[in-house]
C-alpha cells in the first residue's frame, strides 16, 4: 500500500515538474508580459520597451557566478556596449525576502553602483512570479526579447560554466552572439543554451 502510494506519488510530482518545464516559454514564443518595481522606486512592465531589443538578466550579488561576470567587469562591459546601441538592459532579481541572499532597494543600488554596473532598469521580483514565469534557474540566467516582444534567446550567457575569471577571455558569449546576429538581420544561430549559475533563490 505505501509502495503504490509513493509511485503514485512520484508520477504525480513527475507530471507536476514536466506541466512546469512546458509552462516556461521557448525560442519564438511571446515573452512573458510583467510589471515590476525597480530599485528606483518606479514601476515598469515589458511593454514599456516594445519596439526595442530587451536583455534580461537575472541577477543575485551573493552567487560566485554573478561575481565573476562583475568583478572581472565583463557583465559591464556587455550593458554599456549594447545599451549605447539601443538595447534596454534589464536586471530581474528573483530572491525572496526571507532568504539571506534578498538585498531591498538600497542596498541593491549600492551594490550596483560599486560595481559600476550599467543596467537600463533593475527590477525587484520578491515572490517570483517573472523568474517562475521565464522558467528562470539559476545567476546569471539571460533572455533576449526582440522588438516585437518574441523571445529570440534563452540561456547561459557564455559556454564556460565556472566561476573563474580566466576562463571569459575564451568563452564564446551566447548573448553577445545572439544580439550581434539579430542587430545584423540575421536569425539567432544559438537561440537556447544551457544556463549555469547559482539557484534562484525562489520564495517557494
């Protein structure tokens, strides 16, 4: 009787997991619409950059990976080369305020401007419904949304899963292949990939 009940059970918690996985947008599909507070006290919802191509970048300052990709200054690099280009830059952080990893308002502002981090927005998902949403896993975990609010990239944004700084001069960066492509006319040649990073930090 428990045996039946516990593979009743699994194949439950199976179907529940796979619901999930086909819940979570891919490639070609409309992103998820949102609307979110940032850090600087105003509201701001996906259609606010209609007509523009949109990176989202989930973010958590306390993972060894968002620390590699900011303190090597290379995550900078990436936001003010395509920001000057028109891109809107968007930083999403998913942690839940009861995790020791949440940083409010203030302190997130803090944290950027000592990394001299250069997002259009960065946004505060405290009950992580858009990370849930976007199916967002781990930080850093990117999208790229194009003018007409289809998702064109979804993934790590590079093929070097490690938390070393020597290793961003070889990787082969999935975002600033993707963005370069579609600002060329042409189609995303790598339109998803494997993200990496540290596990967002949901509510749930």
């Amino acid at each position: 009787m428990i045996g039946t009940f516990r593979r009743i059970l699994a194949s439950a918690l199976s179907l529940g997991f796979i619901a999930l996985a086909q819940a979570a947008p891919a490639p070609g599909q409309a992103a998820p619409g949102f609307a979110l507070t940032g850090i600087d006290g105003k509201r701001y919802t996906l259609s606010d950059f209609r007509g523009k191509l949109v990176v989202l970048e989930w973010f958590n300052s306390e993972c060894p990976f968002v620390q590699k990709h900011y303190e090597s200054g290379n995550m900078q690099g990436l936001q003010n080369r395509y920001v000057a280009k028109g891109v809107v830059w968007v930083g999403i952080n998913s942690t839940s305020p009861r995790h020791s990893n949440y940083r409010d308002p203030a302190r997130s502002q803090a944290i950027l401007k000592d990394w001299k981090a250069g997002p259009s927005v960065f946004l505060l998902d405290p009950e992580g419904k858009v990370g849930q949403a976007y199916g967002a896993r781990t930080t850093p975990h990117m999208y790229i949304v194009d003018p007409a609010g289809k998702l064109v990239y979804m993934g790590g944004i590079d093929d070097k899963p490690s938390i070393s700084q020597r290793d961003i001069p070889i990787a082969r960066n999935y975002v600033a292949a993707a963005l370069e492509e579609i600002m060329a006319g042409k189609p995303v040649s790598e339109s998803s990939t494997r993200p990496y990073g540290c596990s967002v930090k949901y509510a749930d």
